[in-house]
C-alpha cells in the first residue's frame, strides 16, 4: 500500500484550475491498496480540512502524527470508482534510521527530495478480513515551489531494499532538456552514500503505454512483478532488477509530465479526485 500527505495537491485538477494560489486550500491524503479488492482514496479538501502541528498533519478524517519514534496514520476515507466505499484503520511506520539526504531536482532548489527513512518496517490494521499484515516500509518527501508540469518533461523514480539497506534511483528530464541522474545507497543506520550508477534499462510500457526505464546491471532485463497504479500519466509497480549481482524487488514509479500538461486529462482526473471544499471537526 502507498499514502502521500498532499499540501498542495499536485495532481488534483482542482488545485490546478484554481491557479495554485491557496495550497493550503487544496490539502489530501491520498490511500491506494494494492492487490485482490484494492482501493484508491485522493479526496481534494479545503483550508477548513487543515490542522498542522510539528509532528501531526491532519486532513479532514485522516491524520499522520508522530508517536514516539513511529508514524502513526489514522486513516478513515472513501475509496473512488469503481469500488466506491469507507477505508478504515491504521497504519504504522518505523524508521531503521533517519537520513540527512537532501537532493535538489533543480538547479535553484525550487524542487527537493527528501528520503528520511529508506528503510522501515510498516504495520497495517485495515477494517477488511485479510488486510492486517506486516512488511517492509519506506519514507520519503518531495516539496516545491512550481509545478512539476513547469519544470519536468519525464522522471522515474526507484526504490530497493538490498541485503545492507537499500538503494534509491532519481533519474529526471528537465523541459530545457538537462538531466537530472542520482543513485544513493542507504545503510540501517540512516548512513548514506552517493554510488555509481548503473546503466539504464528499458522496460515494458505500462497499460496506459507509459515509458518506463530504471537501472540495471549491464545485460540484465528490468521486468514488473505486481501492477500497482496505472494511469495516463504516471505508473507505479513492483519491479525486480539487478544491482552489483544481487537481485532485488522494490517499488518503481514513471511520470510523464508531457501527458500530465493535456487540458483534456484534467476532467477525468477529477472523476477520481472528489473536492470536499467544505469541513468542520467535531
């Protein structure tokens, strides 16, 4: 499962006909299951939805808070077409380590990554027979000052665990035509270092024939081993490459901002992205 806390809700088309002007008026926390029966939540709030703390970030129903040294999700949602109905439960994060990685997507820093936990574990109690489980988990941030549409023609983007850590790819095309390539391997005890970076490697297309590539051993074929999210312009899947000899499984996500840029994508999205504008807290 994913979830992403949204100030500014990127890919809402609300956010985007309003003129980015308020983000805080378009805030979401966005829940997508994946496998048997799996549900997507992206519900886009108003300012009235807000309460933000320095270790709490809540949306309307849904809040992300700091208990300790765990990240604590209370999620309550209502899951978009075509299985349309309540996401209960919580979930849990715990970080090996912390990192101080801070990477620039841009030369003036209007775009940064941030991964504070390349490696965690992750506990999930979902209202649902069979969605109670435990497993590998991972933390990360991206913030901005522009659109990523205004910056960005395509990215991909990897994450890997490996037998001592993990290993993250950015790989990124800017729309004056520069690139942006990094590889970092990360320890359990939040150690970092930049690394060589392996060749790229064509995939498959996804369903919605977006282009995909991350970074392989040389010779080696990058295949997808789970779909997780399909869509005009973005794709995330389960992807199984080869770095320094070993094989590894991790989560692997392509965005074509070209295709994102289309006006016409804008009412489809919306379909999926209810707004709520309006919200009170009891």
């Amino acid at each position: 499962m994913s979830v992403i806390g949204f100030i500014g809700s990127v890919f809402s088309p609300w956010y985007k006909w309003s003129g980015r002007r308020n983000p805080q008026n378009h805030v979401c926390i966005n829940v997508a299951t994946y496998g048997p029966g799996g549900r997507f939540t992206m519900t886009d709030r108003g300012a009235s939805a807000l309460r933000q703390t320095g270790s709490r970030l809540q949306v309307g129903p849904s809040m992300m808070r700091w208990a300790g040294d765990q990240l604590v999700i209370d999620i309550d949602e209502m899951s978009g077409p075509p299985l349309i109905n309540r996401l209960c439960g919580q979930i849990r994060v715990t970080p090996a380590a912390l990192t101080q990685v801070e990477l620039p997507l841009t030369d003036d820093g209007a775009h940064i990554w941030r991964p504070f936990a390349p490696r965690a574990r992750i506990e999930v109690d979902i209202d649902r027979p069979g969605w109670t489980w435990q497993g590998e988990g991972y933390f990360d941030a991206n913030f901005g000052t522009r659109a990523l549409e205004d910056d960005f023609s395509y990215w991909t983007w990897g994450r890997f665990p490996t037998r001592t850590g993990a290993t993250c790819f950015y790989d990124a095309t800017r729309l004056d035509g520069s690139e942006l390539a990094a590889g970092f391997r990360f320890d359990d005890t939040g150690g970092a270092e930049p690394i060589s970076l392996p060749p790229k490697a064509s995939m498959r297309r996804s369903l919605w024939a977006v282009k995909r590539e991350t970074r392989a051993d040389p010779g080696f074929q990058p295949r997808q081993t789970l779909a997780m999210l399909d869509a005009p312009f973005y794709t995330r899947a389960a992807v199984e490459t080869q770095l320094g000899g070993e094989r590894v499984t991790g989560v692997h996500e392509a965005l074509d901002l070209r295709r994102f840029r289309n006006p016409l994508l804008k009412p489809m999205l919306a379909v999926r992205v209810p707004r709520r504008r309006d919200w009170r807290f009891d």
